[in-house]
C-alpha cells in the first residue's frame, strides 16, 4: 500500500499574538512542525503545542528558522555554514527540552521559509544544516524538498532524508518552488491542487509552470491550517487520498 505523510507548519504564536488553528488542524494531520523561537513561537507556545501533538499521537518535528521575528524568517540572510549549524543545533535544544520534559521525541527536523528555501539549492548551507542535525540525532530525519540540495546532502551523510511536495504551490521546471513573488505561484483551486497531489502520490509526476511534467517522489506533503477554507481543503486531501488506496501515516513510519 502507499504511504503518505501529512505536514504542517504549527507553534508559529507569539505572546499575545495567535497564529494559525492548530488546535483544529492536528486532527487532520499525521505530522507537525513546531517553530522553535526564532522566526516565530515563544516558550509557552512551544510547550503547549509539543503536548498537544503528543496528546494527538501525531509524529513532532523542529522547524528552525533563520533569527528574524521581525521577518518570519521569510529574508534571506547572508550566513555562513558554521552559523547555520549553530542556529539548528540552538532551536533542536530548545525543542527537545519540551519534549524531553513531555515524554516524547523528536521525529525530524524541516528549515523554515527562507532557512529551507536557501538551503535547497546552496549545498553548502544543507551540508550545514544536515551535519548539525546529525550530530545531535544521527536518527533524526531531515525533512526537505523534493530533489532539492537539502535531501542530497542528508543522503550523502548517511542522514535519513525526507521528500517533501506541496499541495498548494505551482512548481518550476528545475522542481523547485515558483517564487512567491511570480503570478500563479499559490493554486487557489482547490479541486485543481487536490488532483495534482493525488497525481504526485500516485504517479510521481506534477506539471511544471511551463507545461512540462516533472518526476517528484513524495514521503509528505505539506498543507496549512491557518484559516477554516485551509481546514477544509486538508480534509478534502485526506479523502481524495484515501479514496485512491493511499495511507496517512507519520514520517517516522515510512523512512
């Protein structure tokens, strides 16, 4: 049977400010990435959403991004590859001391918005970031995108690596994301984005912006919950899904 991950982004509050559904989106996924404080997320955000994804028995994953509250960590900051590490390494501790104190672990590690999209095509940055992850958990599975930088310098280390696709994000024919800057870059048909993730699932392929098919392999998919449109469009996905034989499960059970 097929297997397939369901990921979204979670932890992202901040003091006063809420952020995102989570309490309503976890029902609905099999894997969360909790913001680890520097992009987003506070102290008592990421206790409670580490409890309530234990609570949901959904696997947990650090989502450390670059040091830029300001930003949401979606600038691209000019770092070295030792600042890198040290930036994951940081964020990973901060994270494993809630779940540590909460009685569970850690499944694996996804860079957040600028930090991810970075080190998907600088090797160097992902080398960074995959030899920092693996020196704090060599059991610790990198979660990046699909044919990307990041996945190739996991696998070149002997990392566990993970291949993430997007269910609401148009493609460039290299496989890598289209610019959130560029028109169409968002699918806002909901019917449209569901057959390209049930045809990414179960065929490996996915229409480029230029009209050429792309081979792209996915192990996760991430979706968002940040509105009540987005809650019902994951549903929509997890039925879609299931209907064509294909099983939601976390990462850690299928790398």
């Amino acid at each position: 049977m097929t297997r397939v991950d369901l990921n979204c982004d979670l932890g992202e509050s901040f003091g006063a400010y809420t952020i995102g559904m989570d309490e309503k989106v976890i029902p609905l996924i099999s894997s969360c990435n909790i913001a680890c404080g520097f992009h987003a997320s506070d102290p008592e955000v990421m206790q409670k959403t580490v409890c309530m994804a234990k609570e949901a028995g959904i696997g947990i994953g650090a989502h450390p991004g670059y040091p830029d509250l300001m930003g949401f960590g979606r600038r691209n900051l000019n770092v070295s590859p030792a600042e890198a590490g040290a930036y994951i390494t940081y964020q990973l501790g901060a994270l494993y001391a809630f779940a540590r104190s909460a009685g569970v672990r850690i499944q694996h590690v996804k860079p957040h918005g600028a930090f991810y999209n970075m080190a998907g095509k600088n090797y160097a940055l992902a080398l960074a970031i995959a030899k920092a992850v693996q020196a704090f958990d060599p059991e610790l599975i990198l979660l990046g995108l699909a044919g990307s930088e990041s996945v190739k310098a996991a696998q070149d280390i002997g990392l566990p690596a993970a291949r993430e696709v997007f269910a609401d994000r148009a493609y460039m024919p290299d496989g890598s994301l289209m610019p959130r800057t560029m028109e169409g870059a968002v699918i806002h048909d909901e019917a449209e984005a569901i057959r390209r993730v049930v045809r990414m699932v179960k065929e490996h392929k996915v229409t480029a912006c230029d009209g050429t098919d792309i081979e792209i392999i996915p192990d996760s998919i991430c979706v968002h919950g940040d509105n009540e449109k987005a809650l019902t469009f994951v549903t929509q996905i997890r039925a879609a899904l299931k209907a064509e034989g294909v099983e939601i499960a976390p990462l850690g059970e299928i790398i």
